[in-house]
C-alpha cells in the first residue's frame, strides 16, 4: 500500500465521525423539509378547499335568498283567487254596472214603445249626463261586461233584483264610493299579505337552511372522530366480536329503528307546525281585510260622500283627495294609540292585523287545517309559536312598518297612474269623430289631463278597471319553483310591489339572523 493511499485511509478515519454526523444531518435536512412541503401542501390544499366551500356556501346563500323572495311573489300570486272570492262578497261591482245597463235599456224599451218614432240620438241623450268627452250612459258601454240579454244568468238575476228599488243616481253613487273603498281595501290588504308572506318564507327558509348546517357539522365533526379513534374502534370490534351475545344484533337494529321513526315522527310534525304557520295568511284575508275595509269605508265616506256622480274634479283634485285617505288611514294605523280605532275587530297592536291572538289560535287552525294535522298540533304546537312570536316580533318593530308604508306609497302611485290613463283613454275614445279621426283638442293632451275637469261617474268606471288590473290571476302562467324569473307573473300590481328596496333590506336582515 503506498504512501498516498495510507493518508487517505487515515484522513477518512480521523473524519469518520464528522462525515456521518454531516450525512446524518443532511438527511434529517431533508426528511424534515420534505414532510414540512408535505405539511405546507396539504394545508394550503385544505385552505383552498375551505375557501371553495364557503364560495360555494355564500353562492348557495345568495342563490337560496333569491329564489325565497321570488317564492314569496308566486305564494302571493297564488292567494289572489282566494281574495277575490272574498271581495265579491262586499265589492261585487260588475253587479252594480249591470244593474245601470238594466236601467238604460229598460227604460230605453219603455221610451220606444211609447213613441216608435223617437230617435236613438234622443234616447240616448235623455239617458243620460253629459260629461266632458261623453254622457255617463257612455261610459257604462266602455266595459267589457257582456251586453243586455232577457235570459240572463241567475248571478246576474241576483244582482238586477238586489237593486232594482234603487234609482239610476244611487246606483252611480253606489259604484263611486265602492269602487274608492274596493282600491284602498285591496291596496292594504295586498300590501299587508306582501309583508307577512315575506317574513314567514324567510323565516322558514332561514330555520331549514341553519338545521342543515347543524346537520353536516355533526356528520363532520362524527367523522372526524371516527377517522382518530380507528384503533379503538378495532380494538372494540375485535372484542365486541369475542365476547359479544347472540341477542346484541337485535337490540342494535331496533335501537336504529327506533331512532329512525322518531326522526320521521319528529320531521312529520315540524313540518305540520310550519303548514300551520303559513296559514295564517287566512286571518288577514278574514279579518285584517274587515279593519281595512272600515276604515277605507269611512274614509272614503269622509272624503267623497258629498259628491255626486254629475260632480266634475280634476285628477289633482281627486290625487289630493286619495292622498289625504291613505295618510289618515297610515295615521291610525302605524301610531301608538292603534287600540283606539274604532272597528269590529279589537286591535292592540299593528300584528294583531297580521296574526291572531293567542285565544284565536285555535279558531283559526280549525278553519285551515285538516283534522289529522290539528290532532298533532295539539300534542305539541311548540315551533308555531316560536313561529307566531318571531314574526309578531318582526311586525311591529318600525323596519316593518316603513316597508308597508312604501309598499302602500307604491300601491297609491300604481292606482293615480293607472286612472290617470284609463280616463285619458275613455276621453280620448269618446271625443272620436264618425269617420274615426281624433278631434285635436289641448283639453285631451295627456300634458292638460290633470287639470281637466272630468266627472266622477268617469273616475268611478277607471277605478272598477283598476280593481280588475290588480287582481289580474292566471294560475296556468304560474312557473315551477325553479325558475328565478318574475316575468311569468302577470300581474303589473304585483310585480312593481316587488321592487320596493326596503322589503328586500327586511328580508336580508330575517334570513341573515342567526340564534343559537
């Protein structure tokens, strides 16, 4: 071995330890860098997957949020039916415009049968009231009721025999003064279902959203359980599986099948509570719609009784005079000394219109809901009346209260709007000449329609049609649940209602509220 060797030899023996301790070293180096870039990915993978699925939470929210607000719009779409079977009751004014038709034309039979040779023109003309841009007998034609006929139904039979005592000028009064208080009843009781169907859904789709977080954090928290115990989880299967009796495998599927009913039991009985909830729309379209209609009634009477139908009033005049009803009818409602209106039904409280009181539950439940369901609610009502009592809550707190107030802004300026045009449309269509050509008159320019004096037989009749237009409910048009598109509801009333920004800012704070 020479010299050179020898030195290497004794060089790597005197460094021997100093090269393990360096490759020893340089291994821990990299083993623990290499689990620390493990580590490092693995949680920055977790926190990118975490970000997604709260993305993924928020889009679902934000989508889950939409989609209930539209829902409140079809709930409401789908209770105009119910309402206008209920206003025909009291406010059946197409009964009132036949029994003018009956009058005219009985009396123009009469006339013709006195003297044959009596024209038309002259029949007409002793027939009725001239008015600015026609006669009140022309204004009955404009509607699109069907024309007189001998062999009429027995509703319309009904109603020639309701007011046959009644002269031509009470009947016009009776229409004028019905079809004001038809307007404002249907501005505030819309109004109000708007509001409530609102806050129930969101309340609803709130409590179904947070128990389904609730549910997918204890599966996860389970899991997560499952996946650090899974020694023991060996160890006790291994054991169970040793010492374990022949009877254990029953007790266990019985143990599951008990657990199972009772979830269903206990799913089939939220529901039954939430169903009860969301009937309490019945109490504003049977009570709540009696306040307003009293207090529209007396207003209206307040405002409008001293006219008659041959009256002529600027659509200033009459804006003015609406105005003044609704401000007076808000006053008595929405201020703290609301028990003191004097209607049939008590009031406390501005929810009292909304919801029945507690002694009033159950008559109400009686009248909306079937007798299995009323059995179950007997044993345990407990989510309705934390229902009852959140949204009580909501109504009378003074968030609630703006959002009616602009919600009922909105129903006035739809009305004044469309009278506005309908008697712009009548006038225009009776100042047409024989050969169809427009007489050019200033009066008739929709720049002068507000200031131009028209009678209030011409109002009343623009009034009726407005009634109709806000009612307007094509249930075949109505879109599946799915659809996020407020097109397909043909109701202008409605939809324009639906635009009010506070009801949405109400929403938003009720689905937003959490309680643990």
């Amino acid at each position: 071995m020479n010299n050179k060797n020898i030195k290497q030899i004794s060089f790597l023996q005197r460094n021997r330890k100093r090269f393990i301790t360096a490759a020893a070293l340089s291994t821990v180096i990299f083993a623990t860098g290499s689990i620390f870039l493990y580590f490092l990915k693995s949680w920055l993978y977790k926190q990118q997957l975490k970000i997604t699925e709260q993305h993924f939470i928020r889009e679902q929210i934000k989508r889950r949020f939409t989609q209930t607000q539209h829902d409140s719009l079809i709930v409401l779409y789908e209770l105009l039916p119910v309402f206008v079977l209920i206003l025909a009751k009291d406010y059946n004014l197409d009964e009132l415009v036949i029994a003018l038709r009956d009058k005219k034309l009985k009396k123009s039979q009469i006339s013709a049968e006195k003297n044959a040779t009596v024209e038309d023109g002259n029949v007409a003309g002793t027939s009725g009231s001239s008015i600015p841009g026609g006669t009140i007998s022309e204004v009955t034609v404009d509607t699109n009721l069907p024309p007189y006929n001998l062999t009429l139904g027995d509703s319309q039979l009904e109603s020639s025999e309701k007011y046959a005592d009644f002269t031509k000028a009470q009947l016009w009064h009776e229409l004028q003064l019905k079809s004001l208080v038809k307007l404002i009843t249907i501005s505030y009781t819309i109004s109000s279902l708007f509001l409530l169907t609102r806050l129930q859904l969101n309340i609803l789709t709130r409590r179904e959203y947070l128990a389904t977080a609730v549910n997918i954090a204890i599966e996860q928290e389970n899991a997560k359980q499952k996946n650090n115990s899974i020694s023991n989880s060996v160890f006790n299967w291994f054991s169970g599986f040793i010492y374990k009796s022949p009877d254990d495998n029953k007790d266990k599927l019985s143990s599951e099948g008990e657990n199972i009913e009772a979830a269903d039991s206990k799913t089939k009985l939220m529901y039954i509570n939430e169903q009860a909830f969301l009937s309490t729309s019945w109490w504003i379209l049977n009570n709540g719609y009696l306040v307003f209609s009293e207090l529209a009634t007396r207003k209206v009477d307040e405002y409008f009784s001293n006219y008659n139908p041959k009256d002529t009033l600027s659509l200033m005049e009459f804006s003015n005079n609406m105005s003044n009803i609704f401000h007076s009818i808000n006053k008595e409602l929405f201020t703290n000394n609301i028990s003191e209106i004097e209607t049939s039904q008590p009031i406390n409280n501005i929810s009292d219109i909304f919801l029945p009181e507690d002694s009033k539950i159950d008559y109400m439940l009686q009248r909306t809901m079937d007798e299995n369901s009323l059995k179950e609610l007997s044993s345990d009502s407990l989510i309705l009346s934390q229902l009852l009592s959140e949204t009580a809550e909501y109504l009378n707190d003074k968030s609630s209260i703006i959002s009616l107030e602009l919600l009922l802004n909105e129903s006035f300026q739809f009305i004044m709007n469309e009278i506005e045009n309908s008697v712009l449309s009548k006038i225009k269509k009776s100042n047409k000449k024989v050969n169809n050509e427009t007489v050019e008159n200033d009066a008739t320019q929709e720049s002068d329609i507000k200031n131009k004096k028209v009678q209030l037989a011409l109002i009343a009749m623009a009034g009726k049609d407005c009634c109709t237009k806000m009612l307007i409910n094509n249930n075949d048009l109505v879109p599946f649940r799915n659809t996020t598109s407020t097109q397909t509801v043909k109701n202008e009333y409605l939809k324009r209602l639906d635009t009010v920004t506070s009801l949405n800012d109400l929403s938003a704070s009720v689905y937003g509220k959490v309680d643990f």
